[in-house]
C-alpha cells in the first residue's frame, strides 16, 4: 500500500539516525498510514496521494500526520533495545559514550504526544458520520 511519505521523509522530518534500519521504520508507516485512512476516509486519503490533488492543503496536513503517527508507532521499539541480558536502560558505546534510554513512563508519554500531535493535525479531515471512527483518547 502507498503511503504519503515515504521512510526518507521520516527520517528527514525527525532527524532519525541511519543506523535505524528503513525495515524498522517501514513497519511504522503501513500502521500510520492504515490509522490515518481510517481517520479521514478512503476518499481523502486517496486524493492525497494524488500527484495533484484536490486540496493541497489537506495534503501537506495528511503528510505531517502520518509522520507523527509513525513516531507514535515507533517509539516504543526505538525506545527499547533488547539485548540477551533484557530491555537495556542504560548501556556504554563506542569510546565510552553512555547512552540511557527514556524509561516506560517517559516512553509511554513520547508516543501518547505524537499521537495526540497526529490527531491536532488530521483533526479538520476526519469523517464526521463516525464511521470509521476517529482517533481513541488515551488514559493515564
């Protein structure tokens, strides 16, 4: 299934380090974009991937959605290496670098803020007959 913005495009969106593999990201986007078709409607969603479509605007809006909704999708699991000894939370790389990792809360907050940001965006092009619905809020 095409997408709206491809894996070059996350990366440049958010800085994302190319030792992230496009595999790892891939995976993010087909969840993001299947999320935002389901947001907006097939109908927006296809005009979007038009080379010239109807609403630019709703376009560009739909592009930034799906990115955030990506991070969403992609935070846990880039938040999360796992090594044989577990979930690393703290570990030392090359030349002695110490790299700490968000903690679940943190991470949990991370990804509830790009989905809350995706869905600020997308908000003006949801379906308004509740079918399919709209975006689920999260609890604390």
């Amino acid at each position: 299934m095409a997408g709206l913005i491809t894996v070059a495009d996350l990366r440049e969106q958010f800085d994302i380090s190319p030792q992230i593999t496009d595999g790892r990201l891939t995976r993010m986007l087909v969840a993001a974009r299947r999320r935002l078709r389901g947001w907006v409607g097939e109908a927006a969603y296809t005009d979007a991937l038009a080379a010239a479509p109807d609403d630019t605007e709703r376009q560009e809006s739909l592009e930034l959605a799906e990115a955030h909704l990506a991070m969403h999708f992609a935070i846990v699991g880039l938040n999360s290496p796992l090594r044989r000894e577990g979930i690393v939370a703290e570990e030392k790389v090359e030349g002695g670098t110490v790299l700490r990792y968000l903690n679940p809360d943190q991470t949990a907050t991370l990804a509830r803020q790009y989905l809350e940001i995706a869905e600020e965006i997308a908000r003006p092009y949801l379906t308004d007959d509740g079918t399919p619905a709209g975006p689920i809020a999260l609890e604390d």
